[in-house]
C-alpha cells in the first residue's frame, strides 16, 4: 500500500510537471519588474561579493538573501534558452501538486482505496486553483519555490503515528527554517507550524517537548544553512543581519532607523481584516496582489467552517467532533494561526502562496464532512473550475512575453 500511494504521488507530481511546463510555455517569458530589478542581481551580487561595493544597486531588495535565486541565475548565466529555464522551475513547483495531493491523502484516511485517491487529487486540485500560484508558475519567483518545503514539513507535522515522531519534527524544522531563511515572510508560517509540533495526539508532555526542541534546533540548522552566509555578510558590512529590514532594532548607520514592510495590501483597519476573505472574490486587482486574481476559496472554507461548527452545536459537539479527525482539527488551526499572520502582516498574496495553496485541500475536507462522497465529488471540480474560469479571466502573469528569445 505504501509503494502504492507513492507511485501515485510520482504520477501526480509528473502530470502537474506536464501541465505546468505547458501552462509556463502558454503564458510566455517571465519580464516582471521583480525579475528585471533584482532577481539577477541579488544572485550576482551574492555569487560575485558584490554587497559591499554597490550600494542600493536594486534599491532595498537588492540586500535579499540570494541563495534561492542562484539556481535561476546559473541557468541564465551559462546562457540556457528561456525555455529550458523556465520549463526546469515550472517543474520544481509542480512539486507543490504533488505535496497537495499527499497532505489530503492524510485528510481523506477515513475513506478507501480509489474514493480517497479520487478526492485527494480533487482536492489537491482544488488547491491549485489559484491565479497568484500559476501567474508564478515557470517565473524566477521564489514563493512558489520555497512553498516546497513547507508543504513537506506540512506532510511531515501531519503524520499522528507515535513512531519517530521527534525525527519528523527534527526533518519539518529543517524544511521550515530553509523556506524562512531565502523568503523572510515565510517564517511566521515556521512560526505558526509549533502548532501541529505540539499537538501530536497520544504523546506525552515529554516527548512533545522534545519535539519541540528538535524543531527548533533543526529550524535553527535550516535557517544558517541556507541563510547563514548571507546573514553574517551583511552584519560585518553594516551591522544589521537582515539589511535595511528592522534597522529600528538594528540601527545601521547606513539606512535610517525604520523597520519598513510590505504594507500596501494590508488590511488598513479590523473590518478590512475580518473581511478579507470576502473582498478578494472581487475580481478586481491591486485588492491582495498586482493582477486581478478572484479566489473563492476563503470564503467558501470559512462557510464551510461555520456550517460544521453549527453541527457541531446541534449535535451537542459528539457526532461532528467525532467525524472531524484530530489531524483536521490540527490542521485547521495551523491553518487559522498562518492565515491570521498573513492578512495581519502583509496580505500580499505571493507572501501568501503557501495559504492559497493549503486553504483547497482543507476546503474539500470540510466539504467531505458535510455532504456524502458523491456531492463532495461534485463541488470539488466546481470550485476547482470556478478558479480556473475566474482564472482565465484574469492577466496571464505578472509580466510575460513569448518566450522566443534567450533568456537574460
């Protein structure tokens, strides 16, 4: 059974390559602002020691960590065509797919055999069903990229057997600390994820505990090992790890000393906030991200949560805690805390590729626990197709042309 269910991930994971390789080819060359500013650069920069000769040379962004843009930049330096290049990252996040499909194979455990393979994909493909995660798709954005890992350690938190439990949680730091270290907005998500370390049903306090430190030991790990260079470099050169970000704290002299974000969608006031959900239905853009990008799927979750929480009330709690698993339960919060910190913090929905990725698979489950198999069947690929229909409606990427001249 184990060979299995992995053959089938392999299957899923070459199919989303298939279709997103495709998709990267339809949509055309990756010429975003972000690509043409700095994505090359902070990769030079980093590669060729160039952060304590150019000042500001990408304005702010050029002091990123340029570790998850090295592998773009070889490809681009060794002079490959833009289609390989952006054929090989359209199938690096195809991985996401894949890790959908097993998280909610997880999730759907209480159904058998081809039903739960059947919603698994639905709703790994209702996760997909997103327009800021295929504008992405093949471009040298790192949220797709980095969105990897943390579904991994998703999968990994997620398991509730009592076996190795303080190695998956060793294993999940390390994926969480890599994904903060070459995203910053990722590590509210490593943050947030001490939520599912601690809530492994079954365990003892002790052992718990002892998750937690290898956690956070191994989230340590992941972060120096794919952030510590860039970390060290800019404190020798201007005394601030993270330069310009939070230079309130650090007070480099080099940049005043403001802790400036990414704040231009970020909820203004707490109705803004507690409607946000609501307000990117409309297809508008500039409401969580540059292109017009709908999303029905917030919504339709938090309907969903309260359709069940009201069962659950008129059931006095028994039969609707009962039929929702403990790693639902666990999820769901982990989802709560990571969306909350979001929409909080920036509400960019690039910063939060990994939520509008995770929000399908949770969707459907909930969706599960409310209708029987056959209608769950059906309002999957709806909403899944809705997406995809709001989809096309939307601009194709955050900056595309054919893809018929080299790239570089």
């Amino acid at each position: 059974m184990i060979i299995t269910e992995a053959r089938r991930v392999w299957v899923v994971f070459g199919s989303a390559a298939a279709i997103a390789v495709l998709w990267t080819l339809h949509a055309g060359k990756d010429l975003s602002w972000d690509l043409l500013h700095y994505h090359y650069y902070v990769a030079h920069a980093f590669q060729a020691g160039r952060l304590e000769r150019d000042f500001f040379a990408a304005s702010a962004q050029g002091y990123l960590n340029g570790v998850g843009y090295l592998p773009f930049y070889w490809m681009v330096s060794s002079g490959w065509h833009s289609v390989v290049v952006a054929a090989v990252l359209a199938t690096a996040h195809a991985g996401n797919i894949a890790l959908l499909y097993a998280i909610a194979h997880r999730l759907f455990a209480h159904h058998q055999g081809r039903q739960r393979a059947l919603l698994s994909l639905l709703a790994a493909a209702l996760g997909a069903a997103s327009a800021v995660f295929w504008a992405s798709v093949g471009t040298s954005y790192l949220d797709p990229l980095t969105t990897v890992p943390m579904l991994g350690g998703v999968l990994l938190l997620a398991a509730e057997d009592r076996d190795r439990v303080v190695r998956r949680a060793a294993w999940a730091g390390v994926l969480f600390g890599a994904a903060a270290a070459l995203k910053y907005s990722n590590a509210m998500f490593a943050l947030a994820a001490v939520v599912l370390v601690l809530s492994q049903p079954g365990a003892r306090v002790s052992l718990r505990l002892r998750a937690l430190a290898a956690y956070c030991a191994a989230g340590a790990a992941g972060l120096a090992l794919f952030g510590g260079q860039a970390f060290v470099h800019l404190y020798r050169e201007y005394g601030n790890p993270v330069f310009p970000l939070f230079n309130a704290w650090f007070r480099a002299p080099d940049f005043p000393p403001l802790s400036v974000w990414a704040e231009r969608f970020a909820p203004k006031t707490v109705a803004q906030a507690l409607t946000f959900a609501l307000r990117i239905v409309s297809p508008e853009s500039m409401i969580y991200t540059e292109i017009s990008a709908p999303d029905l799927r917030f919504a339709a979750l938090g309907a969903l949560a309260i359709a069940v929480a009201a069962l659950a009330l008129v059931h006095r709690g028994g039969r609707a805690r009962a039929a929702l698993a403990s790693v639902d339960l666990r999820l769901l919060g982990f989802f709560a805390l990571s969306y909350a910190a979001w929409v909080a913090s920036s509400a960019n929905g690039r910063y939060g590729m990994f939520v509008v990725l995770l929000v399908g698979p949770l969707a459907a489950r909930l969706a599960d626990r409310l209708l029987p198999p056959v209608a769950t069947r059906a309002v999957a690929p709806v909403g899944t197709v809705a997406s995809i229909v709001s989809r096309t409606t939307s601009g194709v990427s955050f900056g595309g042309v054919s893809p018929s001249t080299q790239a570089g």
